[in-house]
C-alpha cells in the first residue's frame, strides 16, 4: 500500500487525528471531544491506555454534521 516509510508517516500525518487536534478543529476542549465519544456522536478507531485516535474522516464528518453544511 505504502512505497516507504516517509509515505506512510505522511498518510498519518494527514490523516490521523489525537485528541487535541480533533479538539483543536472542531474549536472545542478536550474534554467535549471525551463528551462527544460518550453521546456517540465521535468514534475513535483507537480508544486504549489513555490513547484515542480518531480519523480526520470521522472529524469532518462531525463538524458538516454539526454545522448543518
């Protein structure tokens, strides 16, 4: 799927969100990313040891969601 390294640490760049940068985007805390994972409104890929990871996919899929666009 990936030539090389650099290609897949660019596709995760681009493409994976933590926390605070799901946070950051959507304009709100951390702590209303933890509220919107609990209402089920946010799916994180990866949710383990104090780690959740979300696709930038599922972000903007929120944020048109929530902005009615």
């Amino acid at each position: 799927m990936f030539a090389n390294d650099q290609e897949y640490e660019q596709f995760l760049k681009e493409n994976v969100l933590s926390t605070k940068d799901a946070a950051d985007f959507l304009g709100i805390t951390r702590k209303g990313i933890s509220y919107l994972v609990k209402e089920g409104k946010l799916r994180p890929f990866k949710d383990q040891d104090r780690v959740r990871l979300f696709s930038r996919r599922e972000i903007e899929r929120y944020k048109k969601e929530r902005d009615g666009v």
